[in-house]
C-alpha cells in the first residue's frame, strides 16, 4: 500500500511540474524570431531579446486563467490528499482530492483547446511549443491521476 501512495504522490509532484512549467514557459508558439506564450511575445533581433506583453484580447485572457486555475486545483488536490492521508477513516476514498484534480484536468483541456483554436498564424513558420504540448501531456496525467484518487481506498 505504501509503494502505491508514494506512486500516486509522485505521479501528482510530476503533473504539478508539467502544470507549472506548461504555464510559466515561453514556448507555446515558436518560430524564426518570435516566440510567444501566455504572459508575452518575445521578439530576437540583431542579438537582442525584445518582449512585449501578450495582447488583452478575451481568449488569451481566458487561457491564462484557465492554466492558472489547473496549477491552484492542482496544488490545493495535492494538499487535500496529503490532509485526508492522514485524517481519513480506514476504508474511506479521496474522493474530494480526486474532485479538484479532475477540475485541474478539465480546466488544463479547455486551456489548450483554446489557445489551438484562436493561436494567431502571425509568422508562416510559426509551430506550437513544448510547453503548449508539456500542457496536451498534463490533461491525461492529471485526468487519470484524479480516476486514480476515485478507486484508491485508505487502508492501514
């Protein structure tokens, strides 16, 4: 039992990593010169690396607070499964843990999806980034992660 929740609590530290990286990193739309993420577009010229804050419109706005939303539920499941660990009657599940990471999980989709259909198609080489596909990756993670909280039983 023990090997199966330290498993478990590895898997979550791993989502939260992707989660957080996926959020912070500038690399969810690159090409040539330019590289864009959910916080600012970031231009190289002549040596120098030039950034401007990301535009204001709705969607992107909606994406920021949809991956900001999936790091919180992220790490507040983490904290409510460490809490119910060790207050949880034998025999009892996590099922509020598994709640906020399935929420985590919903809100890290709807993110992506999102941000895949209103990207701009600015430059012509333009690709999505590794923290754009950190984010596609953390989506079934942290999905099964949550199903994982469902079925797990506390046990002594």
């Amino acid at each position: 039992m023990l090997l199966i929740l330290l498993g478990v609590l590895i898997l979550h530290l791993i989502i939260l990593v992707l989660l957080l990286v996926s959020t912070i990193a500038n690399a969810w739309t690159v090409g040539g010169t330019k590289s864009t993420d959910l916080w600012y577009s970031c231009l190289t010229t002549n040596g120098g690396y030039h950034c401007s804050s990301a535009s204001n419109e709705d969607w992107i706005q909606a994406v920021q607070a949809l991956m900001v939303l999936s790091v919180l539920f992220c790490l507040f499941s983490l904290v409510f499964f460490m809490c119910q660990l060790f207050t949880l009657v034998k025999g009892g599940r996590f099922f509020f843990t598994a709640i906020f990471q399935i929420l985590a999980s919903l809100f890290v989709m709807c993110g992506a999806i999102i941000y895949t259909v209103m990207s701009p198609d600015g430059e012509e080489d333009a690709a999505f980034g590794f923290a754009y596909v950190l984010a596609w990756v953390s989506f079934p993670l942290c999905l099964v992660s949550g199903l994982i909280y469902i079925v797990l039983r506390k046990r002594e």
